[in-house]
C-alpha cells in the first residue's frame, strides 16, 4: 500500500490522541529544536537530529540526503542505524528513486512496500547491504526550495501513520532552519576569515583604535613599523608610538572631529630607517562600538625620489649654468675686445674657453638624451671603424684643460699596435671623457691619471686609472646606478648620470664595464669594446 501527503485527515469517528501522546510529541520536538541552540555546525546538528528521530520512531534506520549544487545529485550527508556507514557519502541522481521523487514534487510520502512501488530504486540497498520494506520520506525545504529528503526505513512496529508523517514533517523544518543557519554561518566565517587575511596581508598600515585613541588591533605591517611584538601594542596610547607633540595631537583631534576622514602624513623611525607615512583616519564600526581606523601607506621611496630628484635636478642645472656661464663670460669679452679694439684681450684663448665650455654641456645633455634612450631599449648605434688611439685622443683634448688647472699628468699608453674597434664614435668618446673627468675630479691636485689598452681575445679592454681616495667593495655596483654619488670624502660635486651612461653605452655595443678599487688605493675603470668585424 503506498500513501502520500497531503494526507487524509483523521475522521470525525476517530479517537482523539491521548494527553500523554500529545505530551511525549511536544518533548520530542522540544528537544529537536534544542539542537539548534547547541551548535550551527551543520555536521553536529544533522546527527543528533536524526539520532533523536531513529529513537521517537523506532525504526532500522533514518538518514538525510542533500542536493549537491555542483552536480546536481542527492547526497546522503547523515544516516544513523544500520548500515549508516556505507550509506554516507552515497550518491544518486536527483531523478532517481522515491528519494528523488519527493525531491521534484516537495510532497512527502509513505511507502508500505517498497517492493511494489515504481519509484523504489534499489541501487543504495545493493551497494550497502542494507534491506529497505518501508519508507517514510519527507522534504526539506529551505527559502521555498527542496534542498533535501529526510528518509525514516523500517519501523520495528511496522506502522507509519499520519501523525508519524506530520511529526517527521516537523523534524524537516527544524533541518531546514539548521541548514539555512549553518550556511549563514559559513558564509559569515568565510567573509570574516577574507576579511582577516586582507588585513593581515594588507601592505598598508591598519591600526583599529577606540575612541580615546588606545590600539584594539593591528595587522601584521603595522607590528613591523612599530617594531613591537602584538601583545605589546594592543591597549598602548596610539599617539605615544607617534612621537607627537602635545600640541601637535591637539591639532590633529581638532581636525578628525571636524573632518571625516581626515589625511595625516607622519614620520616614524623604525629600528634605525626613517619611514614617511601617508595616513588616513576614518570612524568605523568595530564590533558593539564605534572605533577609529588609522590606515598608513609608506611613501618613504617616494618621498626619498621626489627629494633625490630635487636634487639632481638643482646639480644638473649648476653643471649646466658653470659652461653656460664660461661662454656668456667669454662672448662678452670678446665683444669688448672686438668694440673697443682692445688688443690685450687674448681672443683666440677666450674662443677656446667658450668652445670647451660648449662641448660640457653638449656632453651632459647628450648623455642624458642617450641615457634615455639606452634604458629604454633603442640601442640602434651608427657603428663604424675607429683606432683606439683616435677615441684616446678626442677624449683627452676635452679633459686636458681640467688636468692642466689641477697640476695633473696624464699618462697614455702607445696603442698604435692595436686594431681597430666597430663603434659609434661619439658615444664612446664620450665615455672616455666621463671616465677621465671623474679620475681628475677625484685625483688630489698634482696626481696622476694613466690609461691604456689591451687587447683580449676577440675584444679591446680601456682602463682608466686614478691615484684617488678610492671605492669601497660595496660600492662598486651602486655608482653605475643613475643619480648615485658615493661620498669618498672629497667635496666633488656632480650629476651622478657620468657613470650610468657609461654603463648604458657601453652594454649597447656589446661590452661590459666595472671597477676595481679599494679604499685609500685609487681606482681602476675597465671597459670592452669589439674588435673590428672580422
């Protein structure tokens, strides 16, 4: 016999149930929904649920299916009785078996024999041993939608009646309610669990503060700024981590209280570096109370390169001015000479200050333009066949004036031997020239500079070679970077664009360019060029 809800209700002739029935009902639907105060973990609560309802109903065994989203099948999430074992974990499809047919219909069901019910699908049995007669199967519907099927097998009494459905209708509204709370709940633990990892993981500073400005929490870039182990920041006065004047947090409190939220930028020391801090405070909602976020985002490169820029910009223009200041000077005295026929004024000497002083400038801005252009990945060079002994040359005639001022000697070696080089002239004259003005500069007055070069396989090596203060090892990489002035102790000015030029250039025809120095030992600059093609 096969009986499906909505059922019959008891007729008018039928004796009404007991008050100890009725009281037995209430105690076993007051103790299913005290499982939903336990705990909103869904595993726990779908067992014990169904615990309850195998011991009220006395049958073999009951278990629950639910929908799975990805595929689309019935999934035995809990079975208590016989064979629970083998049954979770099970799968069907959601068309299949009376299971599946409650599913599609979200009416609940009674099957005296299941042998001679259509809908019986055997395959679970089969799989776990297990012997299905009767089955009671029940929907569980969640926001309007069959999630699930709550199936009771083989009462020991071997009755179902309709109270039995109506009360295991009741069992799967309170697993309704406790699955619709779990998933609330995991979606709650999974957004705060995100939540926790972005502000743990966040490059920026967050510190959370209560009203009186005392840390409640702080992620984990903030404890490297402040330097401090957690336990030690939690409940500390944020402003004394600051290091700000009384008056200067007067100012600040002004301020946040009139504007929300309100921009900060604070300098912090942190074990032994100076950090900018560009911040931001924000009234937020922090569990039960309104709290304060402070969000920090270091600039201190920023604002490292901003303030280098500034500077290289103020040396670069002072190098250009000095040359455009020495030819201004010597036009304007070769215009005296010429106006007033003044023949004491050496005007072919004037005329070379002002055409050296030219080619400084024109060196500088060409070596910007190049260095550009180099580090941007057009390396295109108009090669052609050079002596070294020409580059030598060119290169000397630009430095030599600076040399002679300081006393110095200037000592090249015969290169007449050599072969010729695939370069661009210009460029590598101007390396030569940068190589030299830097071994004057840094070589004390009356010193000597020597260069030579040598051949080595299929390639030339120039070396450039000073008597001055020298490099430090840990500064041979660091001054072919752009804007880098190592501080040897002399008072040098300069771009700090000569080297890394030369480092550009010189990789843009194929070579390769380094130094060998020591402190207080001078400095050797090496560099390669190719041989002429063979």
């Amino acid at each position: 016999m096969t009986t499906r809800r909505p059922l019959t209700p008891a007729g008018s002739g039928e004796s009404r149930p007991d008050l100890v029935k009725e009281l037995r009902e209430v105690r076993f639907l007051y103790q299913t929904s005290q499982v939903l105060t336990a705990t909103l973990d869904l595993d726990s609560v779908l067992p014990s649920l169904m615990a309850q309802v195998k011991d009220y109903f006395r049958v073999e065994a009951v278990s629950a299916a639910l929908l799975d989203d990805d595929t689309g099948e019935l999934v035995f999430r809990v079975a208590v009785g016989e064979a629970a074992d083998s049954v979770v974990g099970a799968r069907m499809a959601a068309s299949q078996g009376i299971a599946g047919w409650v599913l599609k219909t979200g009416d609940s069901v009674l099957v005296s024999d299941v042998q001679t019910d259509h809908r019986w699908h055997a395959a679970i049995d089969e799989q776990t041993g297990f012997r299905t007669r009767t089955v009671l199967a029940v929907p569980i519907v969640v926001d309007g939608h069959v999630i699930g099927v709550i199936e009771a097998l083989n009462p020991t009494d071997d009755v179902f009646d309709e109270e039995a459905c109506r009360l295991l209708s009741a069992v799967a509204n309170i697993a309704a309610v406790a699955i619709r709370n779990a998933k609330l709940y995991q979606r709650a633990l999974q957004a705060e669990s995100r939540y926790e990892n972005l502000f743990d993981s966040s490059t920026n500073v967050v510190v959370v503060l209560d009203l009186a400005y005392v840390i409640l929490d702080l992620n984990r870039r903030a404890q490297e700024l402040f330097a401090q182990p957690r336990g030690q920041l939690i409940g500390a006065d944020f402003w004394g981590l600051l290091g700000l004047s009384p008056r200067e947090i007067h100012s600040i409190l002004d301020a946040v209280a009139e504007r929300d939220p309100y921009s900060l930028q604070v300098t912090i020391e942190s074990r032994g570096e100076v950090h900018t801090i560009e911040s931001q405070f924000a009234q937020v909602s922090y569990g039960p109370r309104d709290a304060i976020q402070w969000v920090g985002h270091d600039v201190s490169e920023r604002v490292a390169l901003e303030r280098l820029r500034e500077d290289m910009t103020h040396t670069i223009v002072h190098d250009l001015r000095n040359p455009l200041s020495s030819i201004m000077s010597s036009l304007q005295l070769i215009r005296t000479a010429i106006v007033e026929h003044d023949e004491t004024l050496p005007i072919m000497q004037l005329l070379r200050i002002g055409l050296l002083s030219s080619q400084k400038m024109l060196r500088l801005i060409d070596s910007l333009l190049d260095l550009g252009r180099f580090e941007a990945g057009d390396t295109e060079l108009s090669r052609a066949l050079v002596h070294p002994q020409e580059l030598l040359d060119e290169a000397i005639e630009q430095i030599r004036p600076l040399a002679i001022r300081r006393q110095q000697a200037i000592d090249v070696q015969d290169v007449t031997h050599l072969s010729h080089v695939f370069v661009e002239r210009d460029i590598i004259v101007r390396v030569l020239a940068n190589l030299l003005d830097n071994a004057v500069k840094f070589t004390p007055k009356a010193g000597r500079i020597s260069v030579c070069v040598d051949r080595q396989g299929k390639e030339v090596v120039f070396t450039v070679s000073d008597t001055g203060q020298g490099i430090a090892p840990e500064n041979h990489e660091r001054i072919f970077e752009r804007f880098v002035r190592v501080n040897t102790g002399e008072p040098v000015r300069g771009s700090g664009l000569g080297l890394a030029f030369c480092k550009v250039a010189v990789e843009a025809h194929g070579g390769r360019i380094w130094v060998e120095s020591e402190p207080g030992l001078g400095a050797n600059f090496h560099f390669t060029l190719p041989l002429e093609a063979e």
